[in-house]
C-alpha cells in the first residue's frame, strides 16, 4: 500500500559545489527501506501546486538506530532549487517509499557498482548494505564535472571507489583489458549493480559478454533513468517494453535485470 507521510528536515547541507545531503526524520521508515527505492516528494509552498509533480528522489543512506533517511540530489530544476532552500525542522509532504530494491543474492561476497545520475544515490546505499554482510565492494562512478561526483566521505572506508569524467562505462573499456582476465572487474564480479542513463547501459551489456562469455539472470541488474511520475504504474508515462512484456518504470522497476532489457526499452 502507497503511504504518504509527513517528514521533517533534520539537515540539509553542500555535499558539493552541485549537489546536497538532505538528512530526513523518518523513525517509521529507516528500518525498512531497501536499495534501489525512491520518495516522491513534493516540492512546493503549502497551498501551492507550483510545480505540481512531485520529484522522484532515491534513498542514499539509512541510520536506522537515529531514525534517518539520507538523499543525495541536485538541484537542477526549480522544484528541486525550492527544496534546496529548505532548513532543520521544516516539514515535508512525501509518498513513499516505492518501487522495485536491487536483489542481492546471499551468496554474493564481492560486489561491482556502476553509476553515473541520479540513480548513483541508490548505489551509495546499496554499497554501505553490502559492506556491512560482509562483500567486497567496488564502485564506479562518472559524471561530467567532479561538482556532480559524489564526495568519498560518503561511502564505507572499505570501498574501492573510481571516479571518471565522462560515461562511466569507460571504465570497463575491454580494448584496454586482457579479455576474460581476473584484473577486469567484470571477471571477479558475483553481481554487478547499475545505475545508468539509457544510452550506456548496451556498453555495460557489451563488456559483460566480452568477459563472462556466459551470465546468468540475477547477475547484472540495473536502476534505469527515466520519467517517474506516479509511483504506482496507473499513469503508464514510464512504460518499458522488455522481453517479458511491458512493466513500468516507477512500479515494476526502477531496478531491472539487464537480461530482461530491449533496445526499444532503452530508446
């Protein structure tokens, strides 16, 4: 069932030049939320409907013995820019949380993270959950400027963290690797967790065939970028079309396997 709740700031802060930590009062959530799930928050004045969607935001961190959510944003539209403004102790309309987590089989001990967007939230989570079973955990990260890379203070010590200017899919360029080697990450891999916009995910595909030849379902699974309006798939603006048939982004997703996805579902 859909829950909507009132949540009140406990801070908010530069994480970067281009991107804020907003630490959210949530008792009732912290304990139960997974990796890959999001909130809609509304972000406008009371009594106003300016803008009127609500924004999809994904849970980068939990403190579950403070009662705390973690979301990493950036304030690049205005109804983010209002939510920028806010401070301690201001309250939030939010629904949530929704959508598809990352499925992390229990035996998985070594972990690889790919991000570049505004999914890479879900994977600084997703990291600090892993870490704490035990996993060896690398992530990959890319963005256009380093104002949009996410800080290493956020991430456990424990983490092997790369960051690249630029599609993070490079990272994994096989040409400059030894096909099927152990130094490729790929190779080591027990599960590999994406956070992606469209246009690179073929390039995460590709490199995963050069190196693993043969990969099973569950392997690769990836948080797909892309419109998210309702949070309950009644709208159908965020229908994908996959090889099991239509699913919706906001509902049935955000976290797809990357087996199940088509090129008409990455246009």
């Amino acid at each position: 069932m859909v829950q909507q709740h009132q949540l009140v700031i406990a801070d908010q802060r530069p994480a970067t030049p281009q991107l804020r930590w907003l630490t959210l009062a949530a008792p009732e959530l912290a304990a139960h939320v997974c990796a890959g799930q999001y909130l809609l928050v509304r972000c406008a004045e009371d009594g106003s409907y300016d803008p009127l969607l609500r924004r999809p935001l994904f849970i980068a961190a939990t403190e579950p013995a403070l009662g705390q959510l973690g979301l990493l944003y950036a304030p690049l539209d205005r109804g983010l820019a209002w939510l920028s403004r806010g401070h301690a102790g201001d309250a939030l309309d939010i629904v949530g949380p929704l959508g598809h987590p990352f499925a992390v089989d229990r035996r998985t001990r070594n972990v690889l993270l790919i991000g570049q967007g505004a999914g890479l939230a879900a994977l600084l989570f997703l990291a600090r959950a892993v870490v704490a079973a035990g996993c060896a955990v690398t992530l990959l990260s890319g963005a256009l400027t380093d104002a949009v890379q996410p800080p290493p203070f956020l991430l456990p010590g424990a983490v092997e963290y790369q960051s690249t200017l630029g599609p993070v899919t490079e990272l994994l360029n096989t040409d400059k690797q030894i096909s099927g080697s152990a130094l490729h990450p790929i190779a080591w891999a027990d599960q590999i967790f994406a956070a992606l916009p469209n246009e690179q995910v073929p390039a995460l595909r590709n490199a995963i065939r050069t190196i693993r030849y043969r990969w099973e379902r569950g392997f690769a699974s990836v948080l797909l970028e892309g419109p998210i309006i309702c949070g309950v798939g009644a709208c159908g603006v965020c229908t994908l079309y996959l090889r099991k048939g239509p699913q919706t982004r906001c509902n049935d997703g955000p976290v797809f396997d990357l087996r199940d996805l088509t090129s008409e579902a990455l246009a």
